[in-house]
C-alpha cells in the first residue's frame, strides 16, 4: 500500500500524528483481560500473545456509564462524556420531558478523530457492529461508514461505498450473533488489502460475552477468531490499537437468579408517584441485556428531595453509590443537562431495573450478564508497536480507553 499523508492533526485540544503505515483501532466491545486471559491460556490467541510481548498489553478505565454509546463515543472523540455530550444510549431530554434514544450525531457536542484524520487526506473508514452507533461514529466524516447489522443497505451517498457483501464475500449477519463482530473485522481487512482505507475504526458487539463467561466454549471460539482477523491485519503491515468500551459481569443470585434491584418500585411504595427511573442501557437489543444494568438515572418531582432519597437509596443492600447531579457531573465526567438529579450505581453482581412488569427476562434467554458501573470500567488496552518512554510512564499511572488513538499514533516507536 502507497505510504499515506504524514500529516498531523488537532482536535479536542490534541494532536494526534499520522506514521507511514496502516493504522487500525478497534473497540473489542467486552473483550476484558478475563476472556482474553483464559483464551491466551488455552493457545487460542496467539497473535494477541505476540503484541502483549512485542507491544503494549495494560488496562485502561473506561468512561462510566460503562455503556456503549458512551465508551465508543468517547473513543472516537479522546474525550470523555462531559465534553462529547453522550451521556447512555437512552436519556430523558429535558426539554421535551421524553425518553428517547441517544443514538444520534445531533446529540455528540464534540468532533471525531475519525473526521479531522479524513480531512488530511487519510482513507478513513469506520464500520461498526450496531446499526445505533453508526451516525454517531460518522458525525462530519466524509469516508466510509456502515455497520455490519445493516450492511446489504450501504450505498456510495451515505455509506461511501455499495455492496459491502460483495467486498467481505459474506452476507449480512444476524446482529445475535458472533458473526455480527466478525464480519466487522473481515470487512477492515479487505479495505486494507484493497487500498481502500488507511485509516480505520472497528467496533464489535457484546452479543457472546452477555451470553458466555470467559472459559465457556463459545466465548474461547469467539476470541480465537478475533485472533486469527488480527493476525491477517499484522501481515498486511497494519498498526494495532485495540481497547474495549466496558467490561462484563454476572448479575445474578447465588440461586441463578437475576440479582435486580427495581427502583421505580421501591421509590414509589416509599415517596408515591412523581419519582421517573431511566436506565441509560436501553437501546433496541433487548436480548443482550434486557435493559438491566449497573446505573441508573433517578428524576425527581422536587429536588428539595434529593437528599432524602439519596441516603434511603444508601441503605439497600447491592446500590453502592448514589450522587446528586453536581456530584456525578463532576466525579463521573458527565454532562450535567443530560443526566438525572440523581445517578445510581450498583454491585458487581446486581443490575438496577425500574419495575418487573417493564423487563422481560425471557428474552434473555439464560443467565443475566450486563454492565454499566464502577465494576465494568476497567478494560483492556493494547497497541501492536512498543512504546515509547513517555508513553510507558502514562500506561504506569490512570490512562483512558478514550487515549488509543493517543497512545497507538503518538506513543510508539517507528
């Protein structure tokens, strides 16, 4: 492939340069150091092994809510949720006073890395697993775009290229389905061997890790695969960034129950009506996770309230953080206007729902495995080329999954 534009570039306050070669940054959607470690240690990624001794392998913490749209968001932008303005992938706008999804670049407040890179010539290109991210990841980018859930629909005017089947050689995939982060990964790769990018995001989904632990056979073999694609792209010269958006965890009983706390419920028995639970989560893939996650917003009537429920909410079992809207803004790294007057974590194994009338469970399909607080925020973070000294000493300290694109095109060696 022709060495692309060396050019540097600014956005959000960084810059960012080009090397010569083929950069690719990939958010391995759930792909936390315990399914890479148990497949490592079954010999099942080995080219992943390779770039943990001959690169850069460490951990990097994740922006909260440790949900999608946020994480890939803030990736894109190398900034975190309080300057890029995406807050979950549902929200309740306030000046509407409706629930809605925040699946659109209307709501990003910040412009993307994948935009500034296109304007100083490099052949970008962004694909992406979920249909829900792909106007969000290609807000002003004049370059390819389309997601593997919708791919048989791209067309040159608004995806920047047509029968995407044709390029992969595969047909569109189910969305539940590994194949859906697959086809995301084949599809890179035959723009790279094409010469029709040089400059490429790939986002995947979590469909396998909310159904299987780490050491389960269908997660190993799903992390085998990733492998083998990445290991395609080392041989076509590319440079690897790779980080995840959250990672994963069991909500369940000792019983092999879903481990819920429904708060509508509870503040409405306790307070009466008035009192609104939005679950950031919500987003059109219910069989994933049922809406039941880690954080919750809490609107209430009046906020002179607010200290009242805080310290009620402290008192149960399983919520492990509770902060006013100032206090989330501010330790979180949340856009005030778009969060609740009260935001709500809970425990590693307990997922935050509004009422059981309003999640149905028997999409699930099995155990609940979900995300979306302090105890999915910690992910990993790997660069194919080593790093430079600089770059070493910041791994050493508290980096972000939203420094890749920092750390793989500013902090390796050439």
């Amino acid at each position: 492939m022709p060495a692309p534009s060396s050019n540097a570039f600014s956005v959000n306050g960084r810059s960012y340069r080009l090397p010569a070669h083929p950069v690719v940054v990939i958010c391995l959607d759930v792909s936390s150091d315990e399914y890479l470690d148990a497949a490592i240690a079954r010999g099942r990624m080995p080219h992943l092994q390779r770039i943990s001794v001959s690169g850069f392998r460490g951990r990097a913490r994740a922006a909260l809510p440790s949900f999608t749209n946020v994480n890939n968001a803030s990736i894109v932008t190398g900034v975190p949720p309080s300057v890029h303005g995406i807050s979950g992938n549902f929200f309740l706008e306030s000046a509407t006073g409706e629930e809605v999804m925040m699946n659109s670049a209307k709501y990003l407040r910040a412009p993307t890395i994948l935009a500034a890179a296109a304007k100083t010539g490099r052949k970008v290109a962004m694909v992406t697993a979920k249909e829900k991210l792909r106007d969000i990841l290609s807000h002003d980018l004049n370059a390819i775009a389309f997601s593997s859930e919708k791919a048989n629909e791209a067309q040159l005017k608004t995806h920047g290229l047509t029968e995407v089947e044709k390029l992969v050689g595969k047909s569109t995939p189910p969305i539940y389905s590994a194949d859906a982060s697959l086809f995301v990964l084949q599809a890179g790769i035959a723009l790279l061997k094409l010469r029709r990018a040089n400059f490429l995001y790939l986002s995947l989904t979590d469909y396998i890790q909310h159904k299987f632990g780490p050491e389960q056979c269908e997660a190993l073999d799903f992390m085998a695969a990733i492998d083998e694609k990445l290991g395609q792209m080392l041989d076509l010269g590319a440079m690897i960034g790779a980080t995840a958006d959250h990672g994963m965890n069991s909500k369940q009983t000792l019983a092999g129950k879903p481990a819920v706390i429904y708060l509508q419920t509870l503040l409405t028995k306790q307070f009466g009506a008035g009192c609104r639970v939005i679950l950031p989560i919500t987003d059109p893939y219910v069989v994933h996770h049922g809406a039941l996650g880690s954080l919750a917003m809490v609107h209430l009537p009046r906020l002179a309230m607010a200290g009242e429920v805080q310290d009620w909410l402290m008192r149960f079992e399983g919520v492990t953080e509770v902060h006013d809207r100032e206090t989330a803004a501010r330790k979180l790294e949340l856009p005030s206007d778009r969060i609740g007057d009260l935001v709500v974590l809970s425990g590693r194994n307990v997922a935050l729902g509004r009422t059981p009338e309003h999640h149905d469970l028997s999409v699930l399909g099995g155990a609940l495995r979900s995300h979306g607080g302090r105890y999915e925020e910690m992910v990993p973070m790997l660069v194919s080329n080593p790093l430079n000294r600089e770059y070493q000493m910041r791994a050493a300290t508290d980096p972000r999954n939203f420094d890749i694109f920092d750390f793989t095109l500013n902090g390796t060696y050439e």
